[in-house]
C-alpha cells in the first residue's frame, strides 16, 4: 500500500468512525476514539465481507463497510465496557 492509499483508508476509516458514532447515539467514545475505531471497523467490516465474498462499490461502499464495521465494534466495546 502506498501513502496515498494510507491516506483514503484512514480519511475512509475516519469518516466511518464518525457516522458510526452518531448510529450509535451514546454508544461512542468521543470523536478521535471513534475516528480510530472507525479505522479498526475498517479493517474488521473488510475482512467480515471478504469472508462473504462481497466486493465493494468504491470509496462510498468503503465507506459503509467500514461504518458496519465500526458499529459492530463500538456495540461489542459498550457491551465489554459495561461489564
């Protein structure tokens, strides 16, 4: 991956993370610990949809995988955070 692929996938991550955030509504973090998040849902949504053999529709299909991703994240760190 070169920088300027860096660049998209963190940029992609961060916006994730945000609209995660607001789908959350309570369940997130603050804004950087959800732009983070939303970089790991990245890469968790990515590898959860490879796994289904879904491609998918450029930046804004990067988008919502990544934003799926960082739900599911955020929903599992709630439920560990609260015991």
């Amino acid at each position: 991956m070169d920088i300027t692929g860096l660049l998209i996938f963190i940029a992609t991550g961060a916006v994730a993370g945000w609209l995660a955030g607001i789908i959350m509504k309570g369940g997130g973090f603050g804004l950087l610990s959800n732009i983070l998040i939303g970089i790991i849902g990245g890469v968790v949504g990515g590898f959860l949809l490879r796994m289904l053999a879904m491609a998918s529709g450029g930046i804004l299909g990067s988008i919502v995988i990544a934003a799926v991703g960082a739900v599911a994240l955020l929903f599992f760190v709630e439920r560990i955070k609260k015991g």
